[in-house]
C-alpha cells in the first residue's frame, strides 16, 4: 500500500499507455485480440523449420502469469512452470484501483472494498486517512491465492502451457542462438524443456537470478498471521485497514491488519533485523489486542521481499520481473502491480522483437524493449522512495512526524491519485510550499517530543 509515501507518489507515479511498441513503427495494443499485429519488417533471419519462438517463464505469481499471458497472445510458444499453485504469499493484498481495469481483474475477486484507513503512531496517535477519497474510490483487498489462480488461468486460455513443476536450474547455451535448457522436477521425476528465451519470476529467492549471476540485494522479511475474527470484531474491519509504525513494530518498516473475506492479515517486516521479525509480530498484536481479541490464527506465513531492484535483470536472453528483479517499493513495500506491470511489458517487449514469435531475439532486444522502457518510467520512484524511507522510518520521531503529516487533506488527495491509478496527479504550487513547510515543522516538533520523553525517562 502506498499510504505511507503520503505526497511522493504524486510526483513521481508516471501515466501508464496502452500503445506497444515496435521498433520503427507503433501500433496498438488491445487486450481483447489474441495478439499484437506487428506491421514492420526487420533485417533479422526468420527462425529454421518456420517454428515459433519458445519461451519459459519461472513463476506462476502475478509476474510470471502477466509474462505468460502476453507472449502466448503474442504468437510465441509459451511454457509457465509453477511449483506450487494453491500456495499463497504473504503479502497485505492490497492492489490499486488501475490494476482493475488494466489487468481486467474481476471484480468478484475482491475480498474486501478499503475506503477507510487508520495510521497509527508509536505514541498512538491516530489518524484517519481516506477522508478525500470519491464515492467509487477503494483499495481493494485480494487474497494472493486467488488473484494468482485467476491470472494463471487466464494465461492457459491464452495457450499457455501450464507446467506444476519444481525448477531446479538453468543450463546456459555454448553459442549465442543455441538454446537454454530448463531443468525441473515434476512429481519426483527429473525433467527439461530447450527455450530460445526465459523470463524469470521466481521469487526474491530466484534461482533463475542466480543462473545467471543477476548479483544480490537485501531483502526484508515478511511475517503474516492469518486470523479469523469474531463476527463483531470482523464488522470493525469490514472496510478498514490499519497500519502501525513504531520501533516495537519494526526497525525499518510498518505493521498492518488489512481485512480479507473472512478474517484479518495481520503482519509485518523488517530489513535491518531479521532474526527479530517474531518478537515484531508480538508488538503488531500488541498495539492491536483489544480488536482481534478472540480471533483464531488460521495460518502463518513468511517470506523475503526484496528492498531494491539487482544489479543486472537482463543478461542474454534471460530477463527477470517482479521480485525477481527487485520490484517492491520503499516505504509503502507494494509490489503486486509493479510485479505485474513488469511481466507485461517484459512479456510485450519479447513479442515486439520477435516479430510475433518469427525471428529470434538477443540480449539487445530485451534491454530495449523491455529493461529501458521500465526505468524510464519507474527508476527514479524507487531510488526516490528508497530515500524517503530512510528519512521517515530512522526512528520513532521521524515516525510521529509521518503520521502527523498524514493526517493533511492535500497530502492525502494526492497520495491517493497517484496510488490509485498510477498517474501524475496535478498538485497546487501553492499548497506544495505549504506541506514542505509543514513537513519541515512537523518534523523539528517530532524530534522535540523525542528529547522530551528521553529527559524524562532519564
């Protein structure tokens, strides 16, 4: 969720196009046909045998079944190897109201309809946030497994071919046009398929990454509990959702109790302190005790996440989406959409290059098509939004000023507009001046309650 990056998101969300690409000519893209038209020609020799392209993508999250959607209606053969398919990650759930329509994502898929949030500070203070949203505004709340069983059925409708496989490793090829060879265990028995192209969606733990020494990043830990609540205490959160910041949350990070169908998600994460991530947990159920009081854990999970896009994402004819390449935001940790987006555009890109699936494609391809195209439009909200959490989440102080400033109706207008559909939203000069004014001010008053409560232990 985005609701921690308060006016950031505004400056920095770019307006998200419906047009592909080709590399002389555009033409557009419309999800209802079974694939983009190219209608450019290329220097480029067509494939033997008058085949189509071969392509594996690693993951059957929201990444990878975006990635297999888009090369299969792209006229390239397409093979999606998911090891776990009712398996759910632990993840808040919450995707923005853009991805709706963009994704074309059921409505009846959506647990819950967030119009009212609450932030709540490490002293407690509480303040209410969705107070500018419309009539038709929400967040909606979606259980991973089911968003992720839709988006890979979809995918095989496509025609893409489903494999429930464990993948073990990545055999790279001895020449530039030979292909990979994809290693996986299918019900115990060892197995492989050779693609001219991967796509890798395997998680912040990819081992696609590591098949082609993609480098490292830090990741946080996710801890999540699942709980089903009483019926009067399950009203209370019938459509809202509540963060928790604070040291006895999270060194680095928020804690949430976001609602499902019928139950509540209750977690948190960290970066800097993993072994710690339970006794982080207690404090989330801690600060909220008296709501979920009578409430049965149904399940608990945990999970990395990564905290910054790796070092390379594209390396021959491999590229890496979602987690994989390190798609999840600071401050707010959202990565559905981004994860998404990135398995279509990569998706997109590869068909582009190919000619629909015709002629073979390079490394080059995929840096153009693909890799370019995304940190044009989303590198600097990262690095931005890497920077903002290191000012807003340093210590409690810092913290009661996020929450203060939050509770500002132009903060959270804009907030809202950027993270609901990923645009820019259009601020007033004016009023800019004023939130940095007051940011600054909130933020000297926050390090003053600080002394003060520090002199007064003493």
């Amino acid at each position: 969720m985005a609701t921690t990056t308060s006016q950031i998101h505004c400056f920095h969300s770019l307006h998200h196009k419906s047009s592909i690409f080709t590399s002389r000519k555009t033409v557009k893209y419309s999800r209802s046909s079974s694939s983009s038209i190219i209608i450019c020609k290329s220097s480029k020799n067509n494939l033997s045998g008058g085949r189509k392209l071969r392509a594996a993508v690693i993951g059957g999250g929201p990444a990878g079944s975006s990635a297999a959607e888009a090369l299969s209606r792209g006229g390239i053969e397409t093979y999606l190897i998911e090891r776990s398919p009712s398996g759910a990650k632990p993840c808040g759930g919450a995707i923005p109201l853009c991805m709706l329509d963009e994704f074309s994502i059921p409505l009846e898929l959506i647990d819950r309809k967030v119009t009212q949030m609450k932030i709540i500070s490490p002293s407690n203070l509480t303040v209410d946030f969705g107070k500018t949203l419309k009539s038709h505004e929400y967040i909606a709340m979606i259980r991973r497994e089911v968003l992720d069983s839709f988006l890979r059925s979809r995918a095989e409708s496509y025609g893409t071919n489903i494999i429930n496989a464990l993948f073990t490793h990545l055999e790279l090829p001895d020449s530039p046009n030979s292909p990979y060879t994809v290693h996986y265990n299918s019900n115990g028995s060892k197995e492989s398929i050779s693609v001219d192209v991967v796509v890798g969606a395997d998680g912040a733990n990819s081992r696609v990454a590591k098949s082609i020494d993609a480098g490292n990043y830090s990741y946080a830990i996710a801890f999540q509990e699942r709980i089903r609540l009483p019926d009067d205490k399950m009203k209370y959160y019938e459509n809202l959702a509540e963060m928790y910041v604070g040291n006895d949350i999270s060194p680095d990070f928020y804690g949430w109790v976001f609602p499902k169908c019928d139950h509540v998600a209750v977690g948190t994460g960290t970066v800097c302190s993993k072994p710690d991530i339970k006794l982080y947990q207690s404090g989330v159920r801690e600060r909220c005790k008296e709501k979920i009081h009578g409430g049965k854990v149904i399940k608990v999970e945990a999970h990395p996440i990564p905290e910054h896009p790796r070092p390379r994402r594209v390396r021959g004819r491999v590229a890496l989406v979602g987690d994989s390449a390190g798609y999840v935001t600071k401050c707010s940790g959202e990565g559905i959409y981004f994860a998404a987006k990135s398995g279509r555009m990569c998706g997109e890109g590869i068909v582009r290059a190919s000619m629909n699936g015709v002629q073979m494609i390079d490394e080059k391809d995929l840096r153009r098509e693909y890799l370019k195209k995304w940190d044009s439009q989303y590198i600097n909200t990262f690095r931005f939004l890497d920077i903002l959490q290191k000012v807003f989440y340093g210590n409690n102080a810092a913290r009661e000023c996020l929450v203060e400033i939050c509770g500002c109706d132009y903060v959270q207008r804009m907030t809202f507009e950027s993270y609901l559909y990923k645009k820019l939203a259009r601020g007033n000069p004016w009023e800019d001046v004023k939130m940095v004014v007051n940011t600054v001010g909130s933020l000297i008053r926050s390090n003053i309650i600080k002394e003060e409560m520090e002199r007064l232990r003493v």
